[in-house]
C-alpha cells in the first residue's frame, strides 16, 4: 500500500475531485483515457495542470503528476480544463449534507442531549471546514490557470518582439532599397543616349521597385500589435483584480466560530441536560452563503483568465504568419538588391569592353599615321640635281616594311572585329537575361 501511487484530479469544469490509481510506467494517454471516462471531457480538449500553472507532458509517463515533497504526494492535486470552454458556469452546489447535520439545520431549536449533541456539531464542524477546502482547492486551479496564461503571455510576448524586430530590419532594407534603385534609374537614364541601354533591363528594374512597394505590406503589423497591447493590459488588470486574491476570509473566521463553538460545548459535563443548535446552524448557513458568493466571484474570474488564454492562443498563428510574411519579403528584398548589382557590375564589363576596344582602334590608326613617308619617297641627291628617274622605284628593303604593315593592319582589323562580336554578344545575353 506504501507504494502505491495515486493521482487526484480536480474538475474545474464541475468542481469534483476523482481518484486515479497509477499503474507501474503507465502513459499520460493512459491516464487522460482513463479521465474522459470518468468526466465525459474528451482527451483532445483536456488541459492538465499542476499547480505551478505547466501543462503535463504527454511524452512523459503519468507519474508526473505524483510529486515528491514536504506535503506528501497524498496532497498535491492535478486541475482538469476542458479547452472547448471559455466560460464556466459556476458556482456549483455545495457538497452535501449528511443526515444528521441535514435533521439539526432542518430544526434548529430540536433539543438533543450533550453526548448526541457533541457528534452531530462534530460533523457539523467537518463540514464547515470541508466548504472551505472546497474552495480552497478552487481557488489553487484559479491560480494554476493565471500562471498558465502568464506563460502563454510571455511566449506571446517573444514572437511579438521578434515580429518587431524583423518588421523593422524589414522597412529599413526597404528604405535603402528604395533609395539605391531610384538613384540608379536617374544614373541609368541620363548614360542612355551615349551609353549602353537595355529595355528589358529597365522594365526589370521598375518591376522590382513595384515588387518592393509591394514587400511594404509584409511589414505592416500595426493590427497585431494593437490587438496584443490590448490584450496585455487586459491580463494585468486581471492580475490587479481583487478577485485574482484569496477571498475566504470570511469562510475561516466562521470556521474558527465553529470550532470554537464545538470546544465550550466539549466542555460541558456529559450530564442529562439537552441544548438545541441554533448557533451552529447560523454558522454552516452562512458559511454556504459565503462559499456562494466567492464562488461566484472565481469562476467569472477564471472565465475572463480562459477567455485572454484563448485569444492568445488565436493570436499566436497569426503572428507566426506574419513572421513567415516578414522572413520572404526581407528575403525577396535580398535577392532583387543582389541581381541588380550583379547587373550593374555586368554593365560596367561591357562598357570596359567596349573602352578597351575604343583604345585598340585609336592605337592601330596612330601606328598607321606614324609610318615614315621617306620610304615611298625618292631619295634626292646632293645639291639642287635632279632624281634619277629609277629612284622612285622601291628598294628590296623597303618592299618589305611596306609587306610588314599591311600585316599588321590586317591583324588590328581582324581583332577588332573579334571585340565587336564579342561585345554583341554580351550585350544579346543580358537583355536576355
């Protein structure tokens, strides 16, 4: 019997505690199995909670919610949500009665003798501090349910920031991109009439400043924002919330009322006088109306605690969608930036091309205009005599200079011509590209 692991689950849906014996290595599906029977909550709506507001894990055995401390196991309880419910309709009745409480609250002035007396107010005492347990534990699933929603907010509150942050890294490449491609246009426009033109590079660099306008939309998560503010500051309200603090005040002092109540008539001597309950029936009266009404107070508490869980938990897709739509336009953005620079350095090939090849020509014409005219001259003998009329016939040495440069010419001619296709050719693939 030492050995035996039980777990107590309490049903915030209907305020009752259930039992469960835990088999050796048993799973925690085992276990939700096992409550949707006992509940009629179906496995995929149970929310499992410990009293430190985390979720059970389901890759976890179920003897996760048997923890080892000072209290002893026997003392820790597991709180059971349906998530299909926002609102819960509480209060709830209040336990019952047994029969010899039921006959003295039904007759208050009945006279009993002491020794019946004192184990009717003796059960009347356990009562008593029974509403109070009751809410008690109650009011612990309340608290399980706001430090679970503190932990859905603070998750909530990471991917916000790094939305934040990523719509902001976003508009700012935007900006520059916007920048950079409007100052390149200009540049490009005013090169056209001398320089190199592409019209299907152009059409592709306007498209991409229309794309870009339309990445703008990615970062616009003003709307999220809003809506997550305002449900931040819902839930420290909440927090504030007088509700959110223990209210069984009034409950304890009647406990204490009843206990004390219980001992003066402990100390009565057992003889054969009667008395009635009119005193401790006042108490459990009014220790009900009290459970009533804090009762009351939680669970509209709690509805309010599930219902901010809830519209987190709504959120959170949308978030990470937007966060998705941030992550692709930034990395749109990216790529359009690196393929018009790799176009602009392929421009500059081009027109370095086509400047060498300027500067080839110019060289071979000046090599050309700067060949001695001498050599087809006739050569002039001293004085004022006239040239023999044979002079002007070349020499064998000067035929072959004469053969040299017309080489040369032809391979300048024939290189040339090399660079100019060349440069077609490059410029045929980039408007193609």
């Amino acid at each position: 019997v030492l050995f035996l692991q039980i777990v107590h689950i309490l049903n915030m849906t209907s305020a009752k505690i259930v039992s469960f014996l835990l088999h050796p290595e048993e799973s925690l599906h085992s276990l939700q199995n096992r409550i949707e029977f006992e509940t009629g909550i179906s496995t995929g709506n149970q929310e499992l909670l410990l009293e430190t507001g985390i979720c059970l894990d389901p890759r976890k055995p179920a003897s996760q919610c048997v923890i080892d401390g000072v209290r002893g196991w026997d003392s820790y309880m597991v709180y059971l949500f349906d998530k299909s419910k926002t609102v819960y309709d509480g209060p709830f009745a209040s336990r019952s009665l047994s029969d010899c409480v039921n006959y003295i609250v039904q007759d208050s002035k009945i006279q009993l003798p002491i020794p019946q007396l004192r184990k009717v107010w003796a059960e009347a005492v356990h009562y008593v501090i029974g509403l109070k347990e009751d809410y008690s534990r109650l009011f612990q699933g309340q608290r399980a349910a706001m430090l679970s929603l503190l932990r859905y907010n603070a998750n909530l509150i990471k991917m916000k920031n790094n939305m934040v942050s990523a719509s902001q890294q976003l508009k700012a490449k935007l900006e520059f991109f916007h920048q950079s491609i409007r100052l390149d246009l200009e540049r490009y426009s005013d090169q056209m009439a001398y320089g190199i033109s592409s019209e299907k590079m152009l059409k592709a660099w306007k498209e991409m400043e229309e794309k870009a306008s339309q990445c703008a939309q990615a970062e616009d998560i003003g709307y999220l924002d809003e809506q997550i503010m305002a449900l931040h500051t819902e839930i420290v309200e909440l927090q504030k919330s007088p509700y959110a603090r223990r209210q069984g005040e009034v409950m304890e002092s009647l406990e204490q009322r009843a206990i004390d109540l219980y001992k003066q008539l402990k100390t009565r001597p057992p003889d054969h006088a009667y008395s009635d309950s009119t005193d401790m029936v006042k108490i459990i009266v009014q220790t009900v109306q009290s459970q009533d009404r804090v009762l009351k107070e939680l669970f509209g508490h709690l509805s309010k605690l599930l219902g901010c869980k809830q519209k987190i938990i709504d959120l959170l897709p949308e978030i990470e969608v937007a966060l998705n739509n941030i992550k692709e336009a930034d990395s749109s953005v990216m790529q359009m930036q690196g393929k018009r620079q790799r176009e602009i350095w392929h421009l500059l090939k081009i027109a370095c091309t086509q400047s060498s090849s300027r500067s080839l020509v110019s060289s071979s014409l000046e090599g050309t205009a700067s060949t001695p005219a001498a050599t087809w001259l006739p050569q002039s003998s001293s004085g004022n005599s006239a040239p023999h009329p044979l002079s002007s016939l070349a020499a064998p040495e000067d035929g072959e200079n004469f053969a040299d440069v017309i080489r040369e010419n032809v391979n300048y001619l024939e290189l040339f011509s090399s660079i100019l296709q060349e440069v077609r050719q490059e410029q045929n693939s980039m408007m193609v590209s």
